[in-house]
C-alpha cells in the first residue's frame, strides 16, 4: 500500500546550521552538510487553484517530475531527480493549518473550515534540501453556497387551526406586511412549510417570523434552514476497511493478532436482520453490493422556483430538485416516490463532481457481506429504506422533516404511508444553526413512533452545540475518528458529541478514507463503483448500522439501553470546549466505539426458581463488560 508512504520532513530541524547559499536558494532548508551533496531546492508548483468548499476548500496545484531516486546511498544522485518535491505542504491561516501531502499527490482537500470566513493558502514543494519558493497567499473563503435569501418558512398552527384561508393565502399571510404567503407542504400535526411571494434577506425574515408570531392562531414560524451532506470528497482508492478491522476499526478486537487488519471471526450481535435503517440523504444508485437489502423509499426533495439557482459557470438558474435532468429516469419535480439519486455536482462553489453520498453511507450500514465482493457492511443483514431529501444545493430542513416523520411511519399529507416502518434513521448532514422546532418536532415524532436518530457531529472542527441536527434532542451525535484512534482535524467536539467512530482522514493518506460504494459518473450515474470519503457522514453510518446489528439480537432495546450500550452518557460527558488535541484518544473524554465490546445477550441462561426467590446464573458473551442485566 505505496499510498499510506508519507514523507514527513523534519521542517525546523537543523535550520540554523544550514549554508548561507542554500538559505539563499530554498525559502527553508534542512541539510546540514550540503557538500556531500548538490544543493537543489525543488521548484515551486506551479497554476496554484484554491477552490472553495462547504466547510473546506479544494487545492490544486501542478510541479515537475515526481520521480525521484530510490538509492539515498548514492551521493552523486542523478541530477535532474534531485529537485523533485518530497511532499508538498499547504498551509492555511488562521489556524496555522499544515496539510503535508505525498509527492505523487497534485490536490489536497482541507476541511473542518469556516464557512464565509477568508482564510489565506500558501502551497511549497519540499525535498531534502529545502522548500521551494512559496506560492501564495491566495484567499479563499470556504461556502455552502447559499447567500442567506429565504423563500419559505415553516409555521406550526395552533391545534384547530385550518393552514389556508378562504381566499387561498396561507392562514397567517394578513398578519404580514411586506410578502403574500402561500401554505405547500402539510407535514401533519400542524406543521406547515409556507412559501414567500418573494425571497427576503435573513433580517427581513425575521420581521414576517415576529408577526407571524403575534397572531394567536400561530404557535411559532421559522426559516426554512438549509442542511448540506457532512463529508468531504475524493477520487478512489485501493480496497482497505481499516474502519472495521483495523487497530482503531470498531471491530478492532476481532483483528488478527500483530498487523494485520484480516478478521478473526465475525461481528458480534446480530446481523441487521428485520431493522430496517432509513438513510435520509442525497439518494441511492444501484449497487451490485447492496441489492436485496435496499426497499422502496421516497423523495422528499421540493421544487420551488424561487430556490432555482445557478449551478454552473454562464449557466442558466435551474431547480432546486435534481430531477430535472431527467424526470422520466428520477421522478417528477418535487416530492416523488423515487429516490434515485440524480447526482449533486455544482460548477460553481462549492465546485465538486457528484457525490454520490446517499449511497456511500447506505454502503457502510448495510454492504452485503460474504458475497464475494466489495466491501462489508456493518449490518449487512438490516434492510435500507432510501430516502432523497438533500438536492445538489442542499436540503430544507422542513424537507428533512418530512423524511423523518415518514420514514418512522409518520403520516405525511398527499404520500403514502410508508410500508417499513425505520427502527434506526440516519442523518448524515449538518448545517450552522440551532436545532429548529422544524427538526427538533420531527425528531420529536419519530422518537415516539420509535425510531432511534443518528446524526452527523459535523466537521467544521467546533463546538457540536452549533450544529444542527447533532445539536437537538433525542438524537446520537457521531463525531469522527482517523485510523489512529483520534479525532480528525475536522470532527466537531464538545459535551453534544455523544460517540465517536471512524470517519477517516484523506490528508493523512487517501487510503485512510472510508472505502464504500459510489459511482463512477462524474455528473450523471455512470457505472458502479468504491470510494474512499471522509467525515462526520461516514461515523453517523457506522452507528446506525452497529445499532441495528444490537437491535437485530434483542429488537427490545430501548433507545436508552442502546445509549448504555454504546457507553453513550445520557446526560452527556465533561469535555473541554476547546478542540481537544491533548487527551489520549483526542475524542473530548467521549467514547470511541467498539462493535465488539458492546453486550450481546448472556447464553446459557439457567433459572433456579423457589417459592420466595429467584437465582440466576448465566454465562458473559466473551470481550464484553456487562454492567447490568434485566430480569423480566
Ligand atoms: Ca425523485
Ligand atoms: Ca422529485
Ligand atoms: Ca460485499
């Protein structure tokens, strides 16, 4: 596994012994003694391209030959190798961000950054020498892509109270003053989405929610917020699932002995078996890896004209509902009962090719396993309810909702009820805001019918407590770890995060993503395919998929006992508010999850029953700390 082969410099070390001619010829350098050797800093990269992303930018860079020689025994190195870049090192501030990059490598991805904050991006070539001049300062400033204009608010009516007037206006619109508003989406219990006769600004917003609010028949109104995916690109890679076999895997006990990362038997709990896991995200695309576990979904994703948008560069404002490329492939514009996934690539920033996300953390949940090929999954037994609720522009939170409450077997106006009920939801997106009633009512409602939610932390490196959905209740907030057991650079932090699992790091090699299903198509699906992706997304998917695994053994479980099982804490768990990088595993004193240390039912259960008293006496499941058990 060439890729994993860094070349991790030693950038302040020997630095005041160096000579004069080599400072003079390379913006740093390392070698002590450069008459052994002929001095060569290697040349800058050149057509430098900083790019925006959502939370993150995009870096590109091209430089000369990467061939370098491989006998450092040999003084008289051939001379035109000898300037070839090491690594290339980005850098980015503020925050004093390092990426060190292999020297195969043309691209980097930075993530865990501030959306609307300008940050500053330098990028050097490294040899053995020095570092190359450096190219830079270029400004960027990471975006979601939306520019805070609102066009539809969610409004919850007081019990009783009809949502349309009789001249057709949504009930509450003669309250408002500067737009006509119109009821759409009936997502029960008096739970409305009302749209805007004209977009408005945040603060204008804000001014129609405090009238709305003084009406009596209302019982509160809010922005329709925006929510994106919680992960972050990259090309694939060579098959490796370090995230469940591996040292820091959460099947880490099942490795092999020294090294290796082949198991030695199979997860505990059940397989996933009768749990159906709904995955409320950008869609699904066939997969020869996942094909009997997948039922029929739903596509929640609207269609407004005012959220029409730019999607590429000179091009035309087209809708908010990716369908439009092909209805007759995708479903019709807005709701539709197909939830194929029509691809999220945007040409204009966040630039990116389609993600093919939904699929990607359906993979991890439910990946057939033992079928000879691909991946695993790590419930491979659950069944997917695919639901599309996330656009190429993003997703509106009361979209989500509706996703939630159908996918516990809520009743959503206008839609069928769903035929399979989900036991686990995941959530892999997360937007800066507070919880909004809009989630946190659904969330609310689901949790009722009985579905356990597993939300994403985020991955903008800050305090979970700003992010939504991982900042309502009732959910189980997934922060990331790399493969050394660590937080990665971009996993939100804080109290809010209740468990940590693998969500991978592509700066620290590209193998170190999490390999699952994907598509090869850039813009449209193309032929199936694997992908190393990274972030808050792909943790959320390894718990909800360990969670139906423990439901699958004992269906049950209760959210509460899940949590325990988990060594989730209800109430949370004392953590710094600072990111965390001092503490062994660097996880804020939360749990990293171990599917294998979690309890699975005690075998050989014996009752000895008298007249006044119960004895018991059961035998453990091995590798497992039970701290309690319930007679019933
Ligand atoms: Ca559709
Ligand atoms: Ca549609
Ligand atoms: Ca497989």
């Amino acid at each position: 596994m060439t890729a994993t082969l860094f070349s991790f410099l030693p950038l302040s070390v020997n630095r005041a012994s160096a000579l004069a001619d080599v400072s003079e010829r390379c913006s740093e350098n390392f070698v002590t003694d450069a008459t052994q050797l002929a001095v060569d800093c290697p040349s800058a990269p050149t057509n430098v391209q900083v790019l925006p992303a959502d939370q993150g930018i995009e870096v590109s860079w091209d430089a000369t030959s990467i061939e370098t020689s491989v006998d450092d025994t040999i003084a008289n190195t051939v001379a035109q190798d000898v300037n070839a870049p090491k690594s290339f090192r980005v850098t980015l501030s503020p925050g004093d961000i390092v990426v060190n990059v292999a020297p195969t490598s043309r691209t980097a991805s930075v993530a865990g950054l501030m959306n609307g904050k300008d940050y500053e991006v330098t990028v050097v070539a490294i040899n053995e020498f020095g570092a190359s001049e450096i190219v830079g300062p270029l400004s960027v400033t990471p975006t979601s892509g939306h520019e805070g204009v609102v066009g539809q608010l969610v409004v919850q009516y007081e019990v009783g109270v009809d949502a349309t007037s009789g001249d057709g206006t949504a009930t509450g619109s003669e309250s408002v003053d500067s737009v006509e508003l119109t009821s759409s989406a009936d997502l029960g219990e008096g739970l409305h989405t009302v749209e805007l006769s004209e977009s408005v600004t945040e603060a204008e917003a804000q001014v129609i929610i405090d009238e709305l609010e003084a009406d009596p028949r209302i019982a509160w109104a809010e922005v329709d917020d925006i929510l994106a995916t919680a992960d972050v690109a990259d090309p694939d890679y060579a098959t490796r699932q370090w995230n469940l076999w591996g040292e820091f895997g959460i099947a880490r006990s099942l490795r092999a002995p020294a090294s290796s990362t082949v198991p030695t038997g199979s997860l505990p709990g059940g397989d996933g078996q009768g749990v159906t896991v709904a995955v409320i995200d950008t869609g699904i695309t066939p997969h020869a890896d996942m094909t009997q576990q997948v039922l029929q979904g739903y596509d929640f994703v609207s269609d407004r004209p005012e959220l029409a948008a730019v999607r590429e560069v000179e091009g035309d404002r087209v809708g908010f509902d990716g369908d439009y490329v092909d209805p007759e492939t995708f479903g019709s514009l807005g709701w539709d009962a197909n939830p194929a996934d029509p691809g999220d690539w945007r040409g204009v920033a966040p630039v990116r090719p389609s993600s093919w996300h939904g699929t990607h953390v359906a993979g991890i949940i439910g990946a057939q396993t033992n079928n000879g090929i691909g991946i695993a999954g790590v419930a491979s037994g659950a069944q997917i309810l695919p639901i599309r609720a996330l656009s190429w522009n993003g997703g509106l939170s009361s979209d989500v909702a509706a996703a939630i409450i159908w996918a516990a077997g809520g009743h959503i106006a206008g839609v069928d009820d769903n035929q399979n009920p989900a036991r686990m939801i995941n959530l892999s997106m997360a937007s800066r805001a507070q919880c909004s009633a809009t989630l946190q009512t659904a969330i609310n409602t689901a949790t009722e019918l009985g579905s356990v939610v597993v939300v994403a932390a985020g991955n903008a490196n800050s305090d979970v407590r700003d992010y939504s959905p991982a900042n309502c209740e009732q959910v189980i907030s997934v922060g990331a770890t790399d493969a050394t057991g660590g937080r990665t650079i971009y996993s939100n932090f804080g109290d809010g995060v209740d468990v940590y699992a693998p969500g991978g790091d592509l700066n620290a090699s590209g193998d170190l993503g999490i390999y699952s299903l994907s598509n090869a198509g850039a813009r449209e699906p193309g032929a199936e395919a694997y992908a190393y992706r990274q972030g808050t997304s792909m943790a959320a998917a390894h718990i909800s998929g360990l969670l139906a695994r423990l439901i699958s053994a004992q269906p049950s479980l209760t959210e509460s006992e899940l949590r325990s099982a988990l060594n989730v804490n209800d109430t949370g768990t004392v953590s710094p508010t600072e990111p965390c990088v001092v503490d062994a595993q660097k996880t804020c004193e939360s749990s990293v999850v171990e599917i294998a240390a979690a309890p699975s039912s005690p075998t050989g259960l014996v009752l000895n029953a008298d007249v006044r008293a119960v004895a018991m006496k059961w035998t453990p499941s091995a590798d497992t700390t039970v701290t309690g058990l319930r007679v019933q």
